[in-house]
DNA sequence: TAAAATAGCGTGTACGTACCTTATTTTTAA
DNA sequence: TTAAAAATAAGGTACGTACACGCTATTTTA
C-alpha cells in the first residue's frame, strides 16, 4: 500500500496524505481523521526503500569509549561496532568513536565537549567514569540527542537503550564453575584487578554474585574466602599476587571478576610448580587470557558478548533512526562459559546478522 | 557517486553506463572500457535504495525442515527464520516453510516436489533425510537455485552457505563438563535417543568426539563407558532406559547427544532415591531439557544457537539477492554450555542485530 | 468594502536506478 | 550508390516518498 493508493481511497490528493503523516497540519479534522483510519486500515508502512532514496540522509552516531592498546578489553566492543558501520553504512550510518583516558576526568571531558559540537544524531556512551556520564547523558537529554549506554547503567538516565550483561549473575556463574572445579570445598582468593582509579559497578556486582552463590550453597562450610584488590601497573602488583594466592599455604581456586586475570595467569604460570592444582576463572575472551586458557593456566573464562554488545548498540540506531522502529530498551547478552574445547567457535567466529 | 556522474565523467548519456553495468551489450569497446575504468577508479557501488525502489522485487524463500511439535528442537531455527522474515519483509524476502515427516521418504519427496513447482529464489534445506537431500540439492542445482545447508552437510554439495555446529567438539566439551563433574572417574553412559530411523551424522559425531576427549585424557583408565541406542516411542523405551542407567550397579555420569535428554531425566527423575548422585549432559534447550536443568535432574545443556542458525540461514538470501553480497561459506555456530545460572539470559532473552 | 492573511488542499520535482523507446550513426548488401 | 539493417547512443518514464510551492476559498484586518 502507497501514499498515492491511500489518497485516492480517501479521495484527497498525496500532498494531503503526507501532510497527515508527517503532522504538518493544514489538513481539517474530518479529512485527517478519515485518513488515519485507512491508514490504520490497510496497515501502511512507509517504503523504506523511497524514503531512504528521498531523505539519503547521513546518520552521524559518536561512540565515546575508553581508549585501550591492542589486546585489551575494549577492542571488541569498538570491533563489533566496526563491524556494524560497515555493514549499515549503505543506510547511511556514519560511526566515529572517540577515546577517553579512563583514569583522567579532564579528558572525558574533552572528548565530550568535542562530541556535543558534532551535533551528532546519536551517541554510545560507556560511563566507565561514572559522575560524568551522567552529566553528560543530561547534556544529550537537553539536545535532544538519543544515546545508547553500554556496558553498565548509569542512574536516572533515559537511555534508548542499554546493552551490557547481569554483572551479579555472571559473578554466581564464576562461583558456580570454580566450586565444581575444587570439589566444593577449598581455598577460593577473590582478586579485583582494575587499570584505573574509578568506582567499577560491574565488578563490584560480579564479586557480589560470586560470595552470593557461596553463601547460598550447601557446602558454604567447605570453603574459605579472602578477597584483594590490585591496581595495574603499581610496583608492587607481583607482590600484591604473591599475597592474594598465597604465600605459605596456597589458595585452590582463584576468581578475578575483570579482564585482568591473565596477570595472574602469568604470574602462577612462571612458578609453575608451586601451584599444581590452582583452579582459575575470570572474565572476558581477551587474547592474553585466551593464551593461558589454551595453556591450561585458567580453566574458564566467562564471555558476555562484547562484539555483539557493540554491534548492538550501532543497530539500534539503525532501526530508530533508519526504520524508525521501536528499540527494546534493555539487552542483556548470555554470560557465556569457555574452556578448551568451545573456545574455538568463540574466538574468531563471530558471524553477524546482516 | 551515482550513475549520471559516472556518465558526465565519461562523456556518454546515462544510458550507455547503465548498459555497460548490466552487460546488456550495444557499447563499444572503448566506451566500455572507460566506463569500466571510472567505475572502478571511483569506487562505484549501486544506491541500494534506488535499486531496490525500482526493481520492487519480492524474494520467495522456501524453507524444507522438520514437522514437530511444540517444545521440540526445529521449533527453534524455524522461529529463528520467522524472526529474520519480519525483518527482512520489507527488502522484500518471504518465507514460507515446508515441513515434511522425518520417517517418510515419500513425504520428503512430496514436499520437494512442492517446493520446487514454487520456482523460489532459495531455498533453505535441513537434509535430515540424507540421500533425499542429496537428489534435492542436485535439482536445485540444474534449476540455478541457491540453496542454504542448515545443522548438517551433505556430501558433494554447493550450497550458498552451511550454517550449523561441529558436532564432534560439541562430543568433546560434553565429556569435559561431565568428567569434571564426576570426578574424573567412574561409570558413564552414552545414550542416543531419536525419533526417527535415519542415520543422524550429528549424533554420530557428538559420540565419537565424546569418546575421543576420554581416549585422550589421562584419567582413561578411571572410566568405563557403554553405549546404548534408543528409539522415542517404541514400547520398551522405559527398560532400556533402564538398562542403560544401570539396574544393579548405577552409572555415575549419563550423555545423550541429542535433544531428547529430557526422556532419561523424566525417568531418573521418578526414582529420585535410586540416582541421589547422577550427573547428566545433553545438548538443546528445548523447554522439556530446561525444566529439568532448572530442577536440577540435568547438569548441562549444550546449546548451538538454532534460533540464530535459523536468523542467519534467512539473512544469507537478503545478503545475496537484496545486497548482492559475497556470503560466508561455512559459519559454525558457538557451542554454548548452559547451567542454571546462566540459562535466563539464554532462554527467552535472543535478540537479533538489525 | 477592499486588502491581507490563512486554512485547506493539490501539484511538481528530486532522489538513483532499471528498462523501454526513439534517434543517430555505422555497416552491410544489393 | 543507395537502401536496408545493424550497431550504438540518447532520452524518457516509473518506482514511492518528502518537501517546497502554488492555488482557491474563506476569514481576518485595515
């Protein structure tokens, strides 16, 4: 069904029907409500195809993300939304995304400053510096300029969407694997690795979820828990390690609720035969922690879709913008297990719709 | 860059380019040969909504799966499809499936018969009846239909894409989850359960894998293995279940291969008392399997995405009759290991780029 | 009471492509 | 040498939409 089709119905012309479509008033009430009632009728949809021909309009999305080298975290997000403004680019999807050093307010800033004067149509926010995201998410709110969170939530926003995992039951997840890896009973060391200074809510959930699993379970008596936090890059970072897994009496399993675990790895991997029956299970496909999962050095790693997280979240303004759909407001993607034998189809596999 | 400004380069009307893009001949050489040059140097790619504005071709997809039932596993990649379908419908692409009885050759052949009467742009082809399969593929090959392989291959086949899972790995990780659950020791049975009497590749391989991992690990000797073959319905399903578990000495750790799992839960289910430490591992999360993983009688599930698999069999038309792209020959989905603390994010919570 | 403003509606054009029709030039055959 | 045929090029139209603009009848203002 066509606009020219739903005018000669209603037997008014097509500018009429475009005005009632697009609101442009100028049309009386009696003549617009008789063509919403066929419009609602036939079930019009606009051709996408026309529409896109008419408006070949150029959709600029900035993404704002924390700056990362080869290797780390944050490369897979930016991968997948590569991936996307490839793939939407023939819709007129442009994608930049700026960087932010994580550990510096100043430079958020700037990058933020930057990206309100492009007046983009949408933005990808990780409010990985929390107090500012939501300075700026009221900026964006203020410009009318629809934005997409991912990662975590930041609080009283109104994002489009949000695309991230459940940290907590990710964390329970973690517990669950290792308890079984040690029999149920042992030694576990919590070892909260960050690279920057700020408050991170998804660790702190993961670590939740975790004691959480434990303190529900019926073998809560079997098990000793100590928990540490280490900064990357400190001096005393091999030392901190040798503490969290013990010196004298050695821990049965390790939990690292970041990316960082193959710090360990590495550490426990050099003094190999210190620690024979050293369970370990931490987050996120990163190469380095694939190295030692392959090695055998970590038994588990727990994925959350990072690739998919950043294609999401391009895609979603591609079906706002572009079809002018609906968005689903939160997504939440599987909190995969990885071992050995899955690792493969993980790894470099990732095949994206479209 | 549009096709006027390629003409206005080349110094021919608009006509004459498009002549040289569609090969439709009635151009010089020379002409060509610049034409073909500018194209080239400016990087041409067709507006694709101009294209598909114009053309306003509808793309007929037919699907050959399965017949089942609700709750059984081609629920999932025919869901997968549909959802693709409503994405896709307004490029143009319909699906419409064919089912057909897994047990009924003739019922196959009718049905391809059918399907091939429709003259469709592709078809989508799950060969669970092999040599059928084998005589389709070669029809549609002589008519110049493209065709999309889905969960298993068929040899000597050139299908536009295979999208399924490498059933032997999947074999191996089962035996790594149950072995760790068990210990590394004890009495395990393999039991494959079908509905139907065709040889079934997948299932084969997910055995072989999993007595491959046991072959090669360093705890063979702790383990013994059976292997029994069940037929769902058959009269004395119960008793070789009951075999199969153990009647005198009970079994430690079952794996059914495929995703029929639920039937031995059930059962073991009944007589909780006489199986206090049974684990079990199968593959699929129909709702049956995900009932007992969540009451426990199921320690893990292995999922393969047939949802997605269903996405990506649809979406490969859209990539090669609406965009007129290259498509990925082989895509294997990941192997996805499924316990009650990660299912909530894997079972009603799929969501589909675009 | 005439002029100006406005409401309500229709028309025309552009977007880039595919394809069909017509015009011009070149080649061939008589 | 010339008419017919073939080859080549040019021109035009339609696809469905958005939007600028124009027209007429009515209402408001001067």
């Amino acid at each position: 069904m066509t606009i020219k089709e739903i005018a000669k119905l209603a037997n008014v012309s097509l500018g009429t029907v475009d005005r009632v479509i697009h609101k442009r008033g100028k049309v009386s009430k009696e003549t617009e409500k008789k063509i919403l009632d066929i419009i609602d009728k036939v079930n019009y949809t606009p051709n996408i195809y026309a529409r896109g021909l008419v408006l070949n309009k150029q959709y600029r999305i900035k993404a704002l993300l924390p700056e990362f080298r080869q290797g780390q975290y944050w490369e897979m997000p930016v991968k997948g939304m590569q991936n996307a403004a490839t793939n939407l680019s023939q819709f007129g999807i442009q994608l930049e995304v700026l960087y932010f050093d994580q550990n510096s307010v100043t430079s958020f800033n700037s990058a933020a400053k930057q990206l309100l004067s492009y007046k983009p149509d949408g933005v990808i926010l990780a409010p990985v510096i929390n107090f500012e995201a939501v300075k700026l998410s009221k900026k964006l709110k203020d410009a009318q300029i629809p934005y997409v969170l991912i990662d975590s939530l930041i609080q009283n926003s109104e994002p489009l969407s949000f695309i991230g995992q459940d940290a907590f039951q990710s964390g329970r997840l973690a517990a669950k694997l290792l308890c079984t890896e040690i029999n149920l009973k042992g030694s576990i060391s919590i070892i909260s690795i960050k690279n920057n200074e700020n408050y991170n809510s998804t660790l702190q959930q993961r670590i939740e979820g975790f004691k959480d699993y434990i303190a529900n379970s019926d073998f809560i008596d079997q098990i000793s828990l100590n928990e540490s936090h280490i900064h990357v890059g400190s001096p005393d970072m091999p030392m901190a390690i040798e503490n969290a897994i013990g010196t004298k009496e050695n821990v049965d399993g390790v939990f690292v609720p970041s990316s960082m675990i193959h710090h360990v790895a590495a550490y426990v991997d050099r003094y190999r035969q210190r620690f024979p029956n050293l369970k370990m299970i931490g987050n996120d496909l990163i190469p380095n922690n694939i190295r030692h999962l392959e090695k055998g050095t970590i038994h588990y790693l727990i994925g959350q879709r990072p690739e998919n997280q950043g294609y999401y979240a391009l895609s979603s303004f591609y079906k706002h913008l572009v079809l002018g759909q609906r968005v689903a407001e939160d997504i939440y993607l599987p909190l995969d297990i990885i071992t050995q034998e899955n690792l493969k189809y993980y790894n470099n596999n990732f095949q994206y719709n479209f």
